[in-house]
C-alpha cells in the first residue's frame, strides 16, 4: 500500500439466526463494525463477511473460505474480527490462520482481545493463547482417558475391526483361522528359514496370499515386520501404542514413553507359541543394524530448530555434568558430535545462551515478554476459566517464562560464530544477535538482516 492510499478493511463476524438474538444478528454486526471503520479515515470497508453460528467450531464455514480467497487475491489489506474464539475453531487454528495471512502481507486485529498481528507482540500474545488453550484442553482429554484406561486394565481392547488374524467384536479377539495360518508362515519362514522381511512379502505376494488390509496390493517388508513385532500374536495385550500429544489436531503418534502403557498377558487366545514370539524378538534385536535411529521428541523448545552455521548440520542437545555437581546443557553440531573436528569446528552453544538470546530478541524487537505473558494469560484465564496458578506453572517453564509458548515463535535459529541468526515465524527476514560473552549468554547487538 502506497502513502495516502486507503487501507482495504474487511470483517469477520459469526451471527445468530435466532430471531430474538438481536445482539449476534447480522444487522447488529454491520452497524458495529461500519462504525469501528468509520472512526479510522484511512480505512476503506471492502466487505463484512458472515458466517452462521455462533461457535468457532463449526465446521463448514463459507463466508470464511471466501475471506481468505479474497486476501490471497491481494483483495484484502486487513481484518477486523471480535475475538480470537469466533474468528477459529480454536486458539492453534486461529495462529495458523494468521500466521498464513500474515505472509502474504495481510493484518488481522482481534478488537475485543486487543491483539494486532502487525504488531511484533501480536503472534507472542497469540501463541502464548494458544499454549493455554492446548494446556486446558489437555486437562479435559485427560479426565476422558482416565475412564478409557480403566476399560483397557479391564481388557477391553480398543480400535476398530483391522487386526490381522483375530476378529474384533465388542472389545473381545477371537483368531481368524486363515490368517493366523498366514501369520504363522511368516514366524517360521523368519525364524526357521533365516528369510529377511523383504524376502518374506515377496514369497507372500509370489504365493498370492492379499496382505492385511490392501488386498490388490503387495506385500511390503513393512507389513511382514509388524506381524513379527505385534505381541497380540502371543496372547498379550499391549495398549496405548499410540497417543494423540496434541490434543488440538487429534493426530496420533507412536507413544514413546509419554503416555503410561497398559500390558496385559495372556489376554486372548494366541497364534504363535509365546517361545516362538520371544525367539523372533531376540532375531530380530539381533539382525537390526545397531544403535536403531530414536526419534526423540521434542523436549526444548527450541528442539530441531537449531541448525548449523558452518555446515548446515542440525544441532543436537547434549549434557555434561559440571564438577561442581551440577548439569550443563548444551547444544552441539550433529557433524561434530559423529566425526569430531574433522566433521565439523562449530563451537556448541550453552542452552542457557541460546534462551538468553532468544530474550534479547524480543526484548529488542519490543516485545515486553513479562508483560504480554501476563497480560495474555489473564485474557485465557478469563476466556478458557483455567486454574490461574496451574496456568502460570505452566507458562514459567524451561527457564523462559512461557517456554512453551517460545516454541512455537522461531522457525529457525542458525549457530554462526558468536552470533544467533534467528527466523521468527511469519516475520520476514532474520535477526542476526552478536554475542558479547557467549557462554555467559550476554548479546550486544540485533541486526535485522532482509532476505535476499
Ligand atoms: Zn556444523
């Protein structure tokens, strides 16, 4: 937008189709926002867009759609929307949202929230949201998975109907006689015959047996190793393999270890003798190439974010301890850490500089972190009705306040020689911050470099 142009506003509202609900009407809504424009002589309204219901939650939302088409077009400069729970189904979406139109050049101002994400503080206050909102919502998955887990020490197996080699009705297995054959062809071949997983799917697919549930499709070694590995073959129960972190998106992932498993022996009629299950996992330990790559999970929030100047490496954490007793966290370039100097001659970089840098940052920036925590917290607080002292527990981890929210607020942050080069997300550019003392964590200088 050039000097003296006006600047193109439009609105987003949610209304009421009730009749006597004149407050949420789409009449109301026009007046409210035609008169919020009107007191800004630089702005233009382009369109008040409305969708029905009154929830961020509903699903199917037109006027939204077209919204955000119209702002793709180059339509749209900025939009005024009431608050951040009727702009998106909840706080996470609402920072996508915006963060998405924010690369494109185009502002969104939550009026009754106070929040503009033209502001440097916008996005902190808005990620800061949604960490409550992903902390509360974690609280209420968890008061439903407490009677889940009482059902699964019961042995009431959950999931649908897709477990090769049993049936699945009511909770209850009972075996699949064509398939436990199946299945048992494939423990004697592994074990037996010394065959390799790869070798086992093409005599499968040679054979013309259809693997478990794609059944025009090959066998892959994939689906012969999970035969191997699943301990229901033995009669046991293993449940909780999986585990939904993030309670906002409901994806599942492998549960490493973050959610408490429910092991329950001889629950069920086995396919295999429990000798021959245990003789596979011994082979199996045995043939696998050592050291089996771990994803670890993120567990700083600056995890995977870190990447090395010199040789683009990632940077991963490590720790020492101190010989006065206590630890030292650090994070250290990957080449370095596998080949020593000859892979790499990047210094590592204290974990405490690299919260001290990111600090720095938003400092210069002119965020005033304690106060947008605070201010922002109170706001979900008030929204939300959390627990306030669970809540501010919740935003003083990790030794930054609101390390979890800082999570979400770097894309990048790239190691250089005494020096951060730190990719905010959303923000166009990088802030390169000049250590003073390194390993004391005390910056001197934040440069704004443009991309080129
Ligand atoms: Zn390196």
């Amino acid at each position: 937008m050039s000097g003296g142009e006006q600047l193109r506003v439009a609105a987003y509202c949610r209304v009421s189709t009730a009749q006597d609900d004149q407050l949420h009407s789409l009449e109301h809504q026009r007046r409210y926002f035609a008169e919020y424009i009107s007191r800004r002589p630089d702005w233009a309204l382009v369109e008040i867009y409305a969708d029905r219901g009154l929830s961020g939650t509903t699903v199917h939302r037109p006027a939204f759609q077209r919204m955000i088409a119209a702002a793709q077009a180059g339509e749209i400069d900025l939009i005024l929307t009431k608050e951040v729970s009727r702009f998106a189904r909840n706080t996470v979406d609402a920072l996508a949202h915006t963060r998405a139109l924010r690369r494109i050049g185009v502002g969104v101002v939550f009026i009754t929230d106070n929040i503009d994400t033209r502001q440097n503080d916008g996005e902190f206050r808005l990620t800061i949201m949604a960490s409550v909102a992903q902390e509360e919502s974690r609280k209420t998955s968890e008061r439903v998975k407490w009677g889940q887990r009482r059902s699964m020490e019961q042995g009431v197996v959950f999931g649908c109907n897709n477990i090769y080699g049993f049936d699945l009705r009511g909770g209850r297995l009972t075996v699949k006689p064509e398939e436990a054959a199946v299945i048992r062809t494939v423990y004697h071949k592994f074990l037996h015959e010394g065959k390799g997983t790869y070798i086992i799917a093409r005599e499968l697919t040679g054979a013309g047996i259809p693997p478990p549930r794609a059944r025009d499709k090959p066998w892959s070694s994939t689906m012969v190793l999970r035969l191997l590995r699943n301990e229901k073959y033995c009669g046991d129960l293993l449940q909780k393999k999986t585990c939904t972190p993030d309670f906002l998106d409901h994806r599942k992932v492998k549960n490493d270890g973050r959610e408490e498993q429910v092991y329950l022996r001889g629950h069920h009629e086995a396919i295999v003798p429990r000798e021959q299950f245990d003789a596979v996992q011994r082979e199996l330990a045995r043939r696998a190439p050592n050291g089996q790559k771990k994803r670890h999970s993120a567990r700083y929030w600056c995890s995977g974010k870190l990447v090395c100047g010199g040789c683009g490496s990632r940077f991963v954490p490590r720790q020492r301890i101190r010989a006065d007793g206590s630890m030292y966290r650090f994070w250290a370039c990957r080449a370095q850490v596998q080949h020593g100097r000859a892979g790499c001659t990047m210094h590592p970089v204290p974990h405490s500089t690299v919260c001290a840098g990111m600090l720095y940052l938003l400092d210069r920036i002119g965020i005033d972190t304690g106060r947008a925590a605070t201010e922002t917290a109170a706001l979900c607080l008030k929204t939300a009705g959390a627990d306030g002292e669970a809540c501010r527990a919740f935003l003083q981890t990790e030794s930054l306040p609101g390390g979890a929210a800082y999570a979400a607020l770097p894309e990048q942050i790239t190691v250089e020689e005494r020096a951060l080069a730190v990719r905010l997300r959303g923000v166009p550019g990088m802030f390169r911050l000049q250590a003073e003392d390194w390993k004391r964590g005390i910056f001197s200088s934040c440069e704004r470099v443009q991309d080129t």
